[in-house]
C-alpha cells in the first residue's frame, strides 16, 4: 500500500505531520510525492523523510517530445531518483513516444492512457 503526498505538506511539515508519515512507515505503508516538481521542491526533504517513490507530474510529461526543457527536467528526476534509491514514476503517459523517451531516460514505472484506458463505473 502506497499513500500520496503533496512536495507543499512536506514544506509545511509539522510534527503532526512527521509522526503521521512514521505511523505509516511502522504500518509498512509506502510513501509517494505526488506531481513532483509543480510545487515549492526543497530537495531537502527528500533526505529529511523516508520517501519510496517520486511521481512526476503530467504537466513535465505531456510535451517531452516537443519541449527540450521537460525532456531533461524528467531525466534528472529519474537519475536523482535512482542516485537517492527511490522508484519514480511519470503520470500521464499517452503515447508510444512519451513512453520510450521515458524508458530511454531509465524509467520503469508509469501511469496513464497508454499504460490502461480508463473504463467506466458500474
């Protein structure tokens, strides 16, 4: 089991917060930054807590091929990640481009249409 974090509740970290986050760790629950890179990043805390997987947002993975810029802020995400022996994962992979210059920067994990279509509620 995995819960999802914002990068502003850790900014805002209060005690409350950390015991919650050490409560979860002691259940076995996993911890996950949620949109990485969209909020007020302090690398900081990336030490400070004990974080399995970093998401990157979908804002960063929707125009890879088309933006420079996304492209090698997703693959210095990636290449922290694995320095710091963290799982990351890109939200909001579409197409077979997006997913091969993701697999190509070393990511494994994804999410989004091109992984599964959504189905509707029954």
């Amino acid at each position: 089991m995995v819960i999802e974090i914002t990068e502003g509740l850790l900014l805002d970290a209060e005690s409350g917060i950390v015991g919650k986050l050490l409560e979860f760790r002691d259940a076995g629950i996993q911890a996950s930054i949620d949109d990485f890179g969209t909020g007020y990043s302090a690398l900081s805390y990336l030490k400070k807590f004990d974080i399995d997987f970093l998401k990157i947002d979908q804002s960063f993975v929707r125009n890879l091929a088309a933006d420079f810029n996304d492209l090698a802020l997703c693959e210095a995400i990636i290449v922290m990640a694995h320095k710091l022996e963290l799982k990351v994962i890109a939200e909001g992979v579409e197409t077979e481009e997006q997913r091969s210059l993701l697999a190509a920067a070393g990511m494994r994990l994804r999410s989004g249409v091109f992984v599964l279509q959504a189905v509707a509620c029954r």
